[in-house]
C-alpha cells in the first residue's frame, strides 16, 4: 500500500506536469497523459497489468509497468529537447534583434561623419 | 534591367567562415549593381573583413547560429531597407550573379511572389553522382511533405518579392530551413515559379556541401518542429 500510495504521488506529479506541457507540445502532452494515467491504473489494480500483458505478449504485469515507466521518460527526455530548442530560438531572436540594431547604429554613424 | 531598378534589389549572403572566397562573390554582385547584404554568421576567420572591404553591408552574428538563421537576418534587415526584391545567394561562390535578373524578370512578368532556382531546369556541370542522388531524394521527399511541385528543393539561389518575405519567418535555424521555407511559401498560397539556374560545382564548394548526415540532422530537425506549437 505505501509503494502504492508513492508511485501514485510520482506519476500524478508526471500528470501534472505533463498537462501543463500540454500547450506547448500537445503531442508530447497527451501521450505523456496517456501513458502516465495507464501507470496510475495498474498500480491500483495489477492484476489487470498482468492480464494486459499476456494478452499482447509482454509476460508478466511487472514488465509492462516497467515500459511504461521507460516510456514516461523518454517522452519527458523528449520534452526537455524540444523546450531547448524552444530557449534557442528565443536566443536567436535576441541576437537577430543585436546584430540588426547594431548594423544601423553603423549606418547612423557612418551618415553623420 | 537597368542599374536603377537593381538598387531595389536586395542579395543576402549568409556566410561562414567563407574568407577566401566571399570578396570575390560579393565583388560579382556589385558589378550587378545589386544590394548586398552578407551575414557574417559568427565566424571566426576574415569572412566579415572580406565582405566589408568588398563593398557589402555587413551584419554580424555573435555566435555561429546555423544558415537558416543567418538568411532571417538578412531578410528581416532588407525588408527594413525597403527592398522590393530579396534574393538569397550562397557564399561559396557557386552561383551565377547573372542568374538573379532571370529570377526578378520572372517575379515582374509572372506576378508572382517567389522564384526559385532549379539547377535541374538549368544546367550543373560537375554536379557529383552521390549529390544528385542525396538531391533527388530530398526533392521526392519535400514535394511529399508540401505539395509543391518542384524539381530542386535545396538550391540556395531564389528571390521573392517584399510581400512574399513577409511570409517567411525561419525558426529552422540550421540546414532545415530550405524545407521550412518551401512549407511556408505553400502555407502562404501565394505564387511561385521555377526558374533554371546554373550551379558551378568546385572542389571548394563541394567540401561546404552537405552531406548524407545533414539529411538525417535535417529529418530530425523537421520531425521535432512538428512536435512544437
């Protein structure tokens, strides 16, 4: 129960987060969702995580948790990616911004000599 | 076309690390009586000394940004310069100056908003069997993804008029800005056409070229952009 009670804090913090990607890459967003609600499901009812299982071939319950778990985090690994690429153009935006000022402060000085 | 209606005209040069050749290539510009604007994309050679001393306007990037980047800055300062023509030029020196008035003759009498160069209309003697392949598969593949019906989708040789520049804004700040910029000339629905342009293959010119690498990194980078709002 209290292994329970942890994972289900964890993976509801996952689902937070995850829906507050939401806006900025839905797509990453909902899978997230998705996947972490499937986890929240099958640690309160394992059973139905073994059934699962031997159903699309997996084996065991604890094994398919368990590619949830690598899933969730290839998807947060992916997220963080896609938020760099995100700080990168806001950096590119700000040299553009620099190096356009400065070529017509140039210009400027140049006019006035 | 007269010297008059060239200073209209706006050529933007991204560049890096391009000294022993940018002078030359911007050198054959001004002959054209074109604008030119070189964007010096951090290098850390003479690329924008060179530039400067052969009569272009010269902005610098702090740091090296990616082509994609550098041919926004340059758009972005010729709209600002009231151009009513921007042509993209590579700094390698392959391209003819002379292939420009082709593709503003063609915006002028088409009413379009775009030109592109197609080295494959046109003629590029030297081109490499392995590049034409890479070429001709990044053509199949970007005709798929924009619907454009086009024959060369990597050729850094294009104009567009002022209003067709008001619908570019690359984000793609590396190679993958060619097939980001074809995205947003058919999300515009405005014009364009292909024009035939030459393409000068060197043995300098070759080792800039991209490679087969570049078109997974480009993949990549098209990939994950779908992936952001």
């Amino acid at each position: 129960m209290i292994a329970q009670i942890g994972l289900s804090i964890l993976l509801g913090g996952i689902l937070l987060y995850a829906w507050t990607e939401w806006p900025r890459a839905p797509a990453i967003g909902s899978v997230a969702m998705l996947a972490t609600a499937a986890g929240l499901y099958f640690v309160w009812l394992p059973s139905h995580a073994s059934w699962l299982a031997a159903e699309v071939g997996i084996g065991r319950g604890v094994d398919l948790v368990l590619y949830i778990w690598v899933i969730i985090s290839l998807l947060v690994m992916l997220n963080l990616h896609l938020k760099l690429r995100s700080q990168m153009e806001l950096i590119t935006v700000l040299m553009r911004n620099v190096a356009i000022a400065e070529a017509r402060s140039a210009d400027v000085e140049q006019a006035s000599v | 076309m007269s010297a008059d209606r060239n200073k209209s005209v706006w050529v933007v040069v991204a560049a890096y690390h391009e000294a022993p050749v940018i002078g030359r290539v911007v050198a054959d510009l001004l002959r054209h009586r074109y604008a030119v604007v070189v964007v010096d994309d951090g290098s850390t050679d003479d690329t924008g000394q060179m530039a400067r001393a052969a009569g272009a306007k010269v902005i610098t990037h702090a740091v090296n940004l990616g082509q994609g980047a550098a041919l926004q800055t340059g758009i972005q300062f010729a709209v600002s310069k009231d151009a009513d023509y921007i042509v993209t030029f590579d700094a390698d020196g392959q391209h003819r100056a002379s292939d420009i008035e082709t593709l503003i003759e063609s915006l002028r009498t088409q009413h379009v908003d775009f030109a592109l160069g197609s080295r494959f209309l046109g003629d590029a003697p030297a081109m490499p069997l392995a590049r034409r392949a890479l070429l001709k598969a990044a053509t199949w593949f970007t005709r798929r993804a924009t619907g454009l019906q086009l024959t060369d989708t990597h050729n850094g040789l294009r104009a567009m008029t002022r209003r067709g520049a008001s619908h570019i804004a690359l984000r793609q700040n590396r190679m993958a800005h060619a097939s980001e910029l074809l995205h947003q000339i058919a999300c515009s629905r405005l014009g364009y056409v292909e024009v035939p342009v030459t393409i000068e293959y060197s043995a300098y010119s070759l080792a800039k070229g991209q490679r087969l690498s570049d078109s997974l990194r480009i993949l990549v980078d098209l990939s994950a952009q779908r992936l952001q709002r």
